[in-house]
C-alpha cells in the first residue's frame, strides 16, 4: 500500500462506499489526489499533496480527440511570468493529459457569487492586475480569448494580494513574434470563449487581437460592480439563438447604459476598448493609470490591494514587498524572438517535443520542473511559437 495522507472520508466516501476513484491515488508516482476542486467541460481539477507540498492537478480526457491542457501548458511554460501559475509538470496517464501546477485560491467568480457585489475600490485593483496580466501575455503575442471571472483566480498564503490569470487552452498568437506583423483579419469565425464576457466584434464572428481580450474585460469588471448584465437572462431557443441575442443586446446597450451609476471611468473603459482598432497598440498605461487615479485620487484611498474580502490573517501573510510588487510602476518589454522561432499557430495538434529532463513511467511522459535555468527546455517549448 501506497503511504501518503488519509483523504477526508466526506471528499471520498458516502456510506463507506468510495464514489471517486480519482482520489487518493497516486499520478507520475508523486502527487497524491487529496480534493476535489472543480469539474467542468474542460475535465476535473483536484489538490494534489507531494513531499508536503500541494499543487492543483488539471485533467482532461484523452480519448475525446481535444489537446486543449496540452496546449495551455505549452502556452504557460512559454509565458512564465507574473500573474501566470507556475507550472510544476505536465504528461499523460491512462486515459488522461494531466497538468500540474501551482495551488491557488479561489475565483472571482467564486468570490462574487458569494458578495454579489464588489465595491469600487477592489473592482480597480481588480481591474488594474487584469490589465497588467493582459498587457504581459499581449507583449509575449499571445491573446487569451476567454476573459471570465472563473479564469481569473487569487493566490494563496503569502500570495493572497495577486490576481492570477489561468486557462490558456483557448489562447493563441494574435502576430509574428518575429516581424510583430498582426495577422490578418479573418471573417466568419466561430465564437471562441464565453459569449457573456465576448467582445462585440468576436460575437460578429471576427477574428480576435488584442481589443478583444481587453473589452471582455471590461464587462468582467461592470459584471462585478452591476451584480449582474443586461444580457443575462435572455430567453433562448439555441446557441446559435443565444450568441445573436447577446449580441444584439451588447450592441443596443450604450456604454453609458450599461456604466449608469459608477464612475466615468468605467464608461471611458467600456467606450475606448469598443473602439479599438484590430491592429491597434491599447494604452495599457492610461486604462491602468485611470483606475490607480480614482481610488487614490476621486476615493481618497490607499491603493493597497485590500480588497472586499481581505482579513487581517490574509494581510500578515503577505510578503513585506508585497505591495511594492504590484505597484503601478510595473512595465513589460516587449518579448523579441529569434528568427529561428517557426511562425505556426499555437492551436495546432504539434506535439509538445520531449524535454531534456523527461521521465518515463510506464506509458507516462512527464514534464518534470520547469525550471528557470533549465534554457534546453523552455528553448523546446519557444520553439512552436
């Protein structure tokens, strides 16, 4: 038998019957499934606990044909910055593609359905970290394409005061990382993300850039404030029936419609990202340095990264440097590339190349510590970019 920690008779059992055979077991001979964390279209996700420390296990079912977690741990590998989860190891087992990476907290989704509303203050700082992220991964050429509150997640322990981004099994290049030539508008493209928080354009079957992520964004944080959006709830007979009423009803929902009772900065928000141009550099700075301003400037109040929910336990855990960190001072070069790189889409079936510190076991690849210093395999994981 296996030694590792008992699992919670209610995380694993009922009646004394075990109805998960995910947990308590063993992945790669190292992380022990300990909790249940969440299940959605994508696959499961469970805390796993190795050499005392936990991590979150993503898994996604092989035999349904889809290579999306493959395709995020490319992507997370590559991007490896702040506000992007580390990632501790990636492969396949049985019948799943298994990632793990760091623990984190709860989603803002998670958070909201419990408040229903956030104030003004915690919106900005919210705001403000989704812009810094965005303008991160845009810079890196890499667009998300699924702007949610869900995708968005709070760090743990020390870690409580950062917003992290996740989810990057729908992401893709938006230009050439070599030339930082955009690529070219394409029409009649399938919806790709959540039609809630799409951007108008994407719900228009455009294909998406850097505007999109950034007005997804902005009905995130009006999601946030408002408590809910005007086209929630509407009577629907079909997808197809559902994306052409959302979109009808985004575009007859004026910015100052949708923005009525909060700050103008918002509606500037709203307003500016729904103009941007396809190829259009966004002002990262201004839509950062707006939401700085009215909290310390229109609210008189400290830009602190306390927000609705922080307790006191929370603010002792964080690192002394903490605010200093996510300051509004933080600027991203842009990433520049080698001419080596091959200019091909991320979405496509490639498979990751074995890395240099692989580990067979049995049938499993396991991409093991991604490590900083480790420069023969972040050059591998580069190169399908």
């Amino acid at each position: 038998m296996e030694d590792g920690p008992k699992t919670p008779r209610s995380d694993n059992c009922r009646d004394g019957r075990v109805h998960d055979p995910m947990l308590n077991k063993k992945f790669f001979s190292k992380f022990r499934t300990i909790k249940k964390l969440g299940e959605g279209s994508f696959g499961k996700v469970y805390k796993a606990e190795y050499n005392n420390e936990y991590f979150a296990l993503k898994f996604e079912n092989r035999t349904k044909g889809q290579s999306l977690l493959e395709n995020e741990a490319t992507i997370m590998t590559y991007l490896k910055g702040p506000n992007i989860p580390f990632i501790k190891s990636f492969g396949y087992s049985g019948d799943y593609n298994i990632l793990v990476m760091q623990l984190l907290d709860k989603s803002l989704e998670d958070i909201f359905n419990k408040r229903k509303k956030f104030s003004v203050k915690t919106t900005c700082m919210l705001g403000y970290q989704m812009i810094t992220v965005l303008q991160y991964i845009h810079d890196k050429h890499i667009i998300h394409r699924d702007i949610k509150p869900d995708n968005f997640v709070m760090g743990a322990n020390e870690n409580n005061a950062h917003l992290y981004l996740l989810d990057f099994g729908l992401a893709k290049k938006y230009r050439s990382s070599r030339t930082l030539i955009q690529y070219p508008l394409v029409k009649k493209k399938k919806l790709t993300g959540t039609a809630r928080y799409a951007s108008i354009h994407a719900l228009e079957e455009l294909e998406q850039s850097r505007r999109d992520d950034l007005e997804s964004v902005g009905y995130v944080l009006m999601y946030f404030l408002r408590g809910g959006l005007p086209w929630q709830g509407l009577k629907i007979r079909s997808k197809e029936d559902r994306y052409k009423k959302i979109l009808i009803k985004k575009k007859e929902t004026s910015s100052e419609d949708l923005c009525k009772g909060f700050p103008d900065e918002f509606r500037e928000f709203v307003e500016y990202t729904r103009n941007l141009e396809y190829t259009e550099q966004p002002n990262y700075d201004k839509l950062k340095n707006s939401f700085y301003n009215l909290v310390t400037k229109t609210l008189s109040e400290n830009f602190d990264f306390r927000y609705d929910w922080t307790t006191e336990s929370d603010l002792k855990k964080r690192k002394d440097n903490d605010i200093i960190e996510l300051a509004p001072s933080t600027n991203y070069p842009v990433s520049e590339k080698k001419s080596t790189i091959k200019e091909m889409s991320i979405n496509s079936k490639k498979n990751i190349q074995q890395p240099i510190n692989s580990e067979k076991e049995g049938n499993n690849i396991i991409i093991d510590g991604v490590k900083e210093n480790d420069k023969n395999f972040q050059s591998k994981c580069c190169s399908i970019f």
